[in-house]
C-alpha cells in the first residue's frame, strides 16, 4: 500500500467515531476511545537469518519517518514518546488504559501529535523476533499514560 493510502485511512479514523466494544475493524483494531490501523504487514522471519528481518526493520522505521513528514507538514513537529516505560509500569501491576498498554507490548516508540482532541501516533511494532513487522497508526482520545 502506499503512503497516499496510509494517509486516507489515517484521515478517516481521525473523523470516524470509535466503537462501544473493543474488536477488529476494517484496519486493525479498534475500542472504546481508540483506533489502531496495521497500516503495512512485512512476512514473518522463521527461516531468516536474521539478514531479512534486519532489512525489514530499517525499511519499515523509513516508512514511518516518510509518513510522519508528511504529517509533520500539517500538524508541525510530533514528539517521539517511548513506550518502554509504559510497559515496565504495566509489568509492575499499575493499570495502564487501552490502548497504551498493548502498544507498549510491541511497539517501542511512537512519533505523536495532538491533533483537534485526539491523539494520532506512528510506530513500528513487532511482537516477536520471528514474527512480522507492522507499521501502524493510532488514533485516540485516550491520553498518553
């Protein structure tokens, strides 16, 4: 898919309602308060040796930085907001909403913008070395824990 598509599905969920029940949409996932569309899905990695999944990494880190260019031109500079200390609280029992506390399980970082009452976010995650890379966006009204 391309950034032009990227960039529609990013518009709509900024306008589109958010559903009363968490569960699949047409993008990814979706809840009370949040969207998360899986904007792009590499292949696995099983039988890499590890040269593959290095590519694919960089190469999907440079879609996210062309993507969020492209939105630092609207909305200005995004901060970058690590998610690793989301996690390491969530880890420690503390109670962190939805969906900030399942990001924080795979993606390490997010390029972040505060954008008419919601959140938009960029971020590459991956929840295993074995498993797909996916470039995703997030859009809530959930702020950032």
């Amino acid at each position: 898919m391309s950034i032009t598509h990227h960039l529609a599905v990013i518009d709509r969920l900024c306008s589109e309602e958010f559903p009363a029940e968490p569960g699949r949409s047409d993008v990814g996932t979706a809840g009370p308060g949040y969207h998360v569309a899986e904007l792009r899905t590499s292949a696995d990695f099983w039988e890499d040796d590890g040269t593959r999944r290095e590519e694919t990494e960089e190469q999907y880190e440079a879609d996210r930085d062309a993507l969020s260019e492209l939105l630092t031109a609207r909305w200005g500079a995004p901060a970058v907001f690590s998610l690793w200390s989301v996690l390491d609280r969530s880890m420690d029992g503390e109670d962190i909403p939805e969906p900030w506390a399942v990001l924080s399980s795979h993606v390490p970082d997010l390029h972040l913008w505060q954008v008419d009452g919601r959140w938009v976010a960029l971020g590459v995650s991956q929840w295993d070395t074995e498993l797909p890379f996916q470039l995703v966006a997030l859009i809530t009204e959930i702020d950032p824990p």
